[in-house]
C-alpha cells in the first residue's frame, strides 16, 4: 500500500490527547500515531458512507500482532476497532 502524507492542524489538546492514546493502543514505537490516526480515519469513512467496515483475517492478525493484553481485552480492541462496542 502506498502511503501519502497529510498535514493537519489540531489544537494543541487535541493533538497531546491523540499522542497519549496513540502511544497507549500501540506502544512508543515509531508509526504509532500514524497507525492511530489511520484507525480512526477508516472508522470515520465507514461510518460516513455508512458501511460497517469488514476486516480480514490478515488484517486483524496484523493488529492483533502488537497485543500485549489478554485474549478477552483483545477481543475487545478488535470490536471496538470495527466500531461494534464503545
């Protein structure tokens, strides 16, 4: 997948709120913001065209790959990453 760069402006909050809870989901490593924010544009564009998104097998074995928690709260990541659980 080709990737592009989009330049945003957030206020200043908002934009430390998404670095902690980005860091938090997938960790301090470099991307996890990236990885964040692409979440949370794919949920937005679903929700927008009013689709709920379908993953694949890979898919979820590569997000579920960066897990550290148990297979219940992993579980629920992965629900809460489709948009089925708040």
């Amino acid at each position: 997948m080709s990737m592009e760069t989009l330049r945003v402006q957030v206020d200043e909050k908002k934009a430390r709120l998404v670095r902690k809870k980005a860091m938090e989901a997938y960790g301090h490593s470099k991307g996890s913001i990236s990885k964040a924010v692409n979440v949370a544009l794919d949920k937005w564009i679903y929700s927008v065209e009013g689709k709920t998104k379908r993953i694949s097998a890979r898919e979820l074995t590569g997000i579920a790959s960066d897990l550290k928690d148990s297979s219940l709260a992993a579980q629920k990541k992965a629900l809460r990453y489709m948009g089925t659980v708040d």
